[in-house]
C-alpha cells in the first residue's frame, strides 16, 4: 500500500499544477467597450478659492446646460462652503486648506445666479460672486 501511496501523491500534485498552469494561461478577456463613452461633452471646470473674504474669481461664465465641475478651494483660516442662489447646488463645509469637487449642470435658460459663503456673516462680508449663464 506504501508503495503505491508515493505515485498517487505525485501524480495528484502534477495534476493540479498542470490544472493551475492551463487555467492561469488563459487569454484576459476583454473589457466591454461603452458605446456612450465620448458621446457627452467634458464637464466645464470652474475652480473657485476662497478666503476670509473673498471668493476668487467673484464672477464666472458657463453656457446654458452645461454640466460644470466646481472645486472649491480654502485658502483662509475658517470653515467656508458655496452655494449658488435659487439652485440646490452646495457645498460642504471646507476646512482650511482642503478643497472640494461638487458636479452639477447649469440651467437650459441664460440668468445671472449669485453665489456665496452661507457662514453667518461671510456673505455680507464679501464672499459672493456671481455665477452667468448664457
């Protein structure tokens, strides 16, 4: 029965690794391609930075339907965050010196929307500006 133990044992653990080897040989397949992909316009990208109290740039200018990548950058001391007027775009609060990246698309009609840091007090003080959509 030894005997015949050795050869069984070996011809399991050839087989497997020529299992392994014949599986891990197959060809990757591939990735399905996306039949939308380049079909839809790039995001507009709009970088705002703020500071005690200031938003920089204070106005900006985006055609009417535009999807718009907004990053907000905080360049001052204190929490600060942007909204935007008659929209539900916002922000979170920013920490000093982090930054975040919010997507949204503009209305289909031209207007002027404000915008400005909702902290008691920032708005008044200067953080505003105007977002203009032709």
């Amino acid at each position: 029965m030894r005997k015949l133990l050795l050869p069984l044992v070996l011809i399991l653990v050839l087989a497997a690794g020529g299992y392994y080897l014949w599986i891990s040989g197959e060809e990757p397949k591939p990735t399905p391609i996306d039949e939308t992909a380049g079909t839809q316009e790039a995001a507009v990208e709009i970088s705002v930075t703020v500071k005690e109290y200031s938003c920089t740039p204070s106005k900006t200018t985006v055609d009417a339907g535009s999807t718009v990548r907004l990053t907000l950058k905080n360049s001052g001391n204190v929490s600060h965050n942007l909204v935007i007027d008659d929209s539900d775009v916002a922000t979170t609060l920013v920490s000093p010196g982090d930054s975040e990246t919010i997507d949204f698309t503009v209305p289909d009609e031209a207007g002027t929307y404000e915008f400005y840091c909702s902290v008691p007090g920032h708005k008044e003080a200067g953080m505003e500006g105007t977002l203009v959509v032709e």
